[in-house]
C-alpha cells in the first residue's frame, strides 16, 4: 500500500510540475521518462525554431543591479550563438537541456558574452552573481516569451522571441540619443497618468533620473506619505531602454519605455501604468529630514552665487565695504574670541582663534567684518519656515545689531549697514515669499548646502560649513 501512494504522489508532483510551467497538452499517455524526453525534445525545438533567434534579458539575482542584454540563435546541434553590444562577432558556446528535479536550461561550456558573470575573476573572486544552470519558469501560450530562473543566485533570464533580424547593435545608438535630447532640465520625472488613481490633469509623479553616460537610473518619490529612493540600472535594447528590475508600486511595476517618435518623448511600456518622461528645474520630490538637519545649528559660509542673487551680493559688497562675506546660520551661538593676559588672541591646535560660545542667536545672516572668524558682524535675525522637508522661507524678523572690535565706533557701523539700499535689497529677496529648494551634498569631503529659488530656479547659491 505504502508504494502504491509513493508511485501516485511522483505521478502527481510531476504532473502538476510539468502543468504549472507549459500550456501544453498533458502527456499521461506516456511513461515517466517518455513525457521528460518529449517534454525536453520539445523545449528544445522552441528554442531552435526562431528565424530571428531571442532577444535575452538576463537580470542577476545575487543583489547586483545589472541587466545582460543580448541576441542569442540556439542551434540544433546544442550551439548557442549570443551577440551584445560588447563585442563584434557573436561568440558560440555549447548548451543542452535536461531533467533533474525540473527541466533545466545549462550553459555548459563558456561564452564571454554571458557565463562571464558566473566565473571568477580578479575583481570578483566569487563571480557577479551570474548563473549557468535555469529552471524553466513559464512559457507564453504563443511561444513567445519564456521566463527562466538561475538555480543558484535565483537570477531571471527572459527571452522574447525576435521579430526581425537584430545583429546590429549600432541601431540602438538612436535610443540614446532620444533620451540625451529629452534632457532638457536638470530634473527628469515619470507622470504617471493612468493607474494608482492618476489622471491626465493629476499624473502621480516620480523623480526618474535616467543617465545614458552613467547607465544608471536614480529614483526618488513621496507616494501615500512615504519616501521611496534607489537606483537601478540603465540598458538599451533594438526597442527602447529599462531598469535592470522593476520599481513596485503597490501591485505595479516600472521597467520599460518606448520612444513616441511624434511626442518626442519616452513612455511607459509594458506595464499596467501608463506615464511619459519629462524634466523640470526643480525636483518634483521632497526628501524628509532635511529641514530638521539644517536647523541644526548650522553655521553656512556662501562660497558661490547665481543670477540675481550674485547680481544683489556684489551690489551689497561694494556698497558695504566693511562686510567680507555672508553666513547663514541655525540655532547658532554668538562665538566670543578668546585673549591672553596681554590682550593677545588666543590660538588653538589648529593655530586658529580660539573662541568661547556666548548668547544664543538663533536663526539669522550673520555678515562677518572678517575674513576667517565670526566674532565682529552685523546680525540679522530670521525665522526659517519650512515649505515642505527640503523648501524653506525666511522671514526677516526686527532686533537686528552689530559687533565691532573693542574701541570702534559701534553706531555709525550699524546704522550705515541698516540703512543701506543694496544691503537691503539683498536681504529682503532672500526672504522672498516663494522660498527655498535646499539639499546638502559633500565635495572632497566638506558638506555644502545648495540654495535654489523656487520662482527662479536660475537664482541660487552655495553655501559651506564654516
């Protein structure tokens, strides 16, 4: 009795194996071994019989943002053919098909357009996380499409039969240079215009910087009050461009675009979404934290300005002759210079000013009277609002005073900065209504702040950590 469930269990299993991965007829008729040799003679002939050969896209599974993209001829003496972009002539390798626990696709010898990434190398000890060994997955109803997944980093091969002869990769050129042309502005997006909700007059927008030079594509978007960031890879291919894996959305997902040659633009293919590329000054996406770190006592030296901003800082620096440079600073602490017993200032380790911390002076434009320190200044106190996570206002607020070294003038110094025409002009637009985009960055290790108007994305400045 007990063989006899052993024998129908391994007749099920196999059966609702065989079922789950083909639309092809069951083959009960036949012995065990009979249905896996008819089952393998007949993959195998799918896969020869394309005039074309298959357009193959190999996504690895071991973490590694990286898609393989390649034109591949099975042949019927177990050839594999397999041209890309990297290299002129196809290379040919050998392949087989055969049954284990499953039916299995194997790259049995090898072949630098693809096993590459399976063997080890200088760089790679271990490999890149390729496979040689596939399980098959799926086959379309049509035999068009077949899905593969590598048994041991579990990456996905999908091959998609071609339509037409592509053994020249020189005409993906185009592709990219479709999307160079779409970059028009610094910031390029996704507006998704059908699907999650979204409409043509409400797209749900996502920040998708796609880089042809980099081959990368960045992701950024606020979606249902969460922020969603990363980075994928970026191929062509004989039909437009994708993403080494998709981007999930609830039960969606993003990988493919399509060139409209009358739009002049890229959208959204293969997916139940649909949506177009285009680029903005501004990024459509807010990062959260950023107006709590700013806030954080911050002391930011301008170091470079843009458009108006330059135009009214010069204006104000010519005008104010005493005033070296600008500071924007967060929860700041007035710094009080330290001296010896002679009057002389006092050095630390680093043979700069030593300095205690006095009053607390909040937020505000500090203009230093000197070049290195903050001790002399003329301080306007300010009220930073936050528009969204990365986009600020000030506000100019009253009790605005002036710090001079011992035995000048105080007076005459305040009131000629106060009273001055390009000093305020210079103020007052800074603390336009419209506000401030701000992301912090980090060159040669030094953090800098970047501020950008948000009516005129041509006005901005930099600032360093000082």
């Amino acid at each position: 009795m007990k063989i006899r469930y052993i024998i129908l269990f391994v007749l099920i299993s196999f059966g609702i194996s065989s079922c789950g991965k083909n639309d092809f007829d069951n083959k009960f008729d036949e012995l065990p071994d009979e249905r896996i040799q008819s089952t393998i003679k007949e993959y195998k002939e799918i896969l020869t019989e394309p005039e074309f050969g298959w357009k193959m896209n190999y996504s690895l599974g071991s973490g590694i943002e990286y898609m393989a993209y390649n034109i591949v001829h099975f042949n019927a003496d177990n050839t594999v053919s397999i041209k890309s972009k990297m290299v002129d002539d196809a290379i040919v390798s050998e392949f087989k098909i055969f049954s284990e626990a499953d039916i299995e696709l194997v790259f049995n010898t090898f072949n630098e357009n693809f096993t590459s990434f399976s063997y080890p190398n200088v760089k790679a000890p271990n490999g890149y996380g390729g496979d040689v060994e596939f399980n098959f997955v799926s086959i379309s109803e049509d035999k068009t499409e077949i899905v593969l997944k590598g048994k041991v980093n579990n990456g996905i091969l999908k091959l998609q039969k071609a339509d037409r002869d592509l053994s020249d990769f020189s005409s993906i050129q185009k592709y990219v240079n479709y999307l160079s042309a779409q970059r028009t502005d610094s910031y390029m997006n996704l507006a998704i215009t059908s699907g999650l909700g979204a409409t043509e007059d409400k797209p749900i927008v996502l920040g998708m910087d796609l880089s042809s030079m980099a081959i990368a594509a960045d992701y950024n978007f606020n979606y249902k009050g969460e922020f969603y960031t990363g980075k994928k890879m970026l191929y062509f291919d004989h039909d437009g461009m994708g993403l080494s894996t998709p981007i999930k959305i609830e039960d969606s997902e993003i990988q493919y675009f399509v060139y409209n040659e009358d739009k002049h633009r890229y959208e959204l293919a293969k997916s139940d979404l649909k949506g177009y590329l285009y680029c903005t000054k501004l990024p459509t996406y807010y990062v959260p934290g950023v107006y709590d770190e700013i806030m954080d006592h911050y002391s930011l030296k301008l170091r470079a300005s843009f458009g108006q901003v330059w135009d009214k800082y010069i204006a104000m620096k010519r005008a104010n002759t005493l005033i070296k440079n600008m500071v924007i600073v967060t929860d700041y602490k007035q710094r009080m210079p330290k001296f010896d017993k002679d009057g002389n200032p006092v050095f630390d380790d680093v043979f700069n000013e030593d300095y205690t911390l006095g009053k607390s002076l909040g937020e505000g434009l500090l203009f230093s009277f000197e070049d290195k320190t903050q001790f002399y200044f003329y301080f306007v106190p300010l009220e930073i609002k936050k528009i969204q996570e990365d986009r600020v206002a000030m506000k100019r607020l009253p009790g605005e005073f002036c710090v001079v070294k011992k035995g000048e003038d105080l007076n005459p110094i305040a009131e000629s900065i106060k009273g001055n025409k390009e000093f305020n002009e210079l103020v007052d637009y800074l603390c336009n209504e419209g506000g401030w985009y701000i992301r912090r960055t980090v060159e040669g290790g030094l953090i800098d702040w970047d501020f950008i108007s948000q009516d005129n994305p041509n006005d901005y400045f930099y600032t360093r950590l000082y």
